[in-house]
C-alpha cells in the first residue's frame, strides 16, 4: 500500500510539474534556452535604418507574430545599434508601442535574415484607465511572440545573449528596460 501511494504521489506531482510548465510557450522556451549561452558580443557604432513602418522585411516579420508594422502605436529613433560575434556583424533594432510599453527587439544579419522577439504587455484602456492583459499572458503579464525571416541559426542565439547582457528579460518587464 505504501508503494501505490508512493506512486500516486509521484505521478501527481509529475502531472502537476508539467501542467505549471505547459504554459511556457515555443518564444519562452526559445529565450531560456539561449539567453545564457557563452558567446562574446561586441558592440560597434550606432547607425541609422528603416522603421517598422517603412521597411519591407520588419514588415513581413511583424505579420508573422500577428503584429500591425502599420499600427499608430509604433515609436522608434530610426538608429540600431550594430553588433559583432564570431567575425559577423549584426544589426539589432528596437521599437515599442506608446502607450503600453510592448516591445520589438529584432536582429539582422548582412544577408537580410531577420530574427525577433515582441513581448505583448496586452494593451492600455484610456476609457477606464486600466492596464487589460493578453489572455495568453504569463505569470508576469507578458505574452513573448517571436519570429524569423530566412534562415540563419546564429540570430536567436545572439539577439538572445546581446539582451540578456543588457539585464533584459523578456519573459518579465520592468520600466528600467525602456532606458537599456
């Protein structure tokens, strides 16, 4: 009898352990697996490039992760910051929703590949003044979407490292993030 609830204790906390984990989704589990991964990122200048708004590629990866490039919402400085890791350069842009701090991080490499994350903070109610969640959200009110444009398997990888060097999780938000 002990063993049989020994098994039954053990098989519900399996259960439980993969029901508290199922929630994780495919852009969550993207993130952890490559946001610590040992690779050194140097940065190198700052250069001008294409909004969301105006540029083709951003446009088409936005359309992947169910996003509007035309959405009125959409604020950038038109400069990305242009990285190094392992002899390439990379391009990584920024942009983010005005009024309810969601965020685009995108990373291009010099063929044109395209890798990026959007953490959905759900969307602010000017009429209730009210923050309202995604119904997909995790624990900590974000939904992570991600997205890629051609193949390049070094993307994720480095867009990954270069936020998770900046203190940036995506799987959480923090108003701290807007200034990084």
């Amino acid at each position: 009898m002990k063993i049989q609830m020994f098994l039954f204790t053990l098989s519900l906390s399996a259960a439980t352990y993969a029901n508290d984990h199922s929630s994780e989704n495919s852009c969550e589990k993207t993130w952890n697996e490559n946001k610590n991964i040992q690779i050194n990122i140097q940065k190198e200048k700052v250069v001008s490039c294409r909004d969301v708004w105006d540029d083709p590629k951003k446009s088409e990866l936005l359309k992947k992760m169910g996003l509007d490039p035309k959405n009125k919402q959409w604020l950038a400085t038109g400069e990305c910051q242009q990285i190094r890791s392992e002899q390439k350069t990379y391009t990584i842009y920024k942009a983010h929703y005005q009024h309810d701090s969601s965020d685009l991080w995108v990373i291009q490499d010099v063929q044109g590949n395209m890798f990026g994350y959007f953490r959905d903070m759900g969307h602010y109610d000017f009429a209730t003044d009210q923050h309202i969640r995604n119904k997909n959200a995790n624990k900590n009110g974000v939904e992570l979407k991600c997205a890629s444009v051609g193949q390049s398997p070094n993307l994720i990888k480095n867009l990954s490292v270069y936020l998770q060097k900046r203190a940036i999780d995506m799987q959480n938000f923090s108003y701290d993030d807007l200034s990084k």
